[in-house]
C-alpha cells in the first residue's frame, strides 16, 4: 500500500517515471557510473522534497520512478536531475567525457510519462520496466 502525503490542504500520492537515455544511445553507463548517479539523483530529489522510489539502468539509459508533490513541477525537476547528474559525473570521470560523450552532452532528450494514479495498474505497469 502506497503511503500518501499530505501538505497544508491536500492528500496526494502522484509518481512520475522518467527514463533518460545516452546521446545516441552509447554504451556509457558501468556500475559505477549507475551508482554514483543514483547518489546524485536521490540528492537531487531531496532538494525538492521528492523521494526517488526506484532507480534502475543499463549502459545507455535510466530508469526513475519519483514520488513528488504538486507545488513541483515536472519539467523543473527533470532540467535539475539532467544539468546535476550531467555535471557531476562529467567531474568525477573524465576519462568518459573525451572517450564516448560527445561535445560534453552525455543525454538525450528527457522523455517523461503522465503521473500516475495511485492504486492503479498503472503504477504497477511501470514497476515492472523498471
């Protein structure tokens, strides 16, 4: 059973899935590139009092399942986790930067899904590509 959230006049419980995926689909992500980005994603939603419920990837792309509130829109929050991620992991390995992420542009477009409802199939649905 989900845990619903609550502000000043609200009940809510609205998840969003996000995937980012490598420029050009390039196999760049290790193991540890996956982890240390899902540090900089958990502190990322942090700061807008998100909570990052799964987090899952491969060599070329994410996987994000973010439970937020309303007062934070979508697009704000995904410009935030792109530019932090992009920014620290350019940083801490810059050997991939030179080698596979062209022009220091290591993503795509973000590519996000409508939120989903709580209790639905939906959520479950995207549990399981997770």
């Amino acid at each position: 059973m989900q845990k619903i959230r609550t502000g000043r006049h609200c009940a809510f419980v609205m998840h969003v899935h996000l995937v980012f995926m490598t420029k050009l689909r390039h196999k760049v992500f290790t193991d540890a590139h996956l982890a240390r980005m899902e540090e900089i994603m958990r502190s990322v939603c942090a700061d807008f009092e998100c909570e990052l419920v799964e987090f899952t990837g491969e060599d070329n792309h994410v996987h994000l399942l973010v439970n937020l509130p309303p007062k934070v829109a979508v697009t704000k929050l995904v410009n935030s986790l792109k530019g932090v991620s992009s920014r620290r992991l350019r940083q801490e390995f810059p050997d991939r930067v030179r080698h596979n992420w062209r022009a220091n542009k290591p993503t795509a477009p973000a590519r996000w899904r409508a939120p989903l409802r709580w209790g639905g199939g939906q959520l479950c649905r995207a549990r399981s590509t997770l």
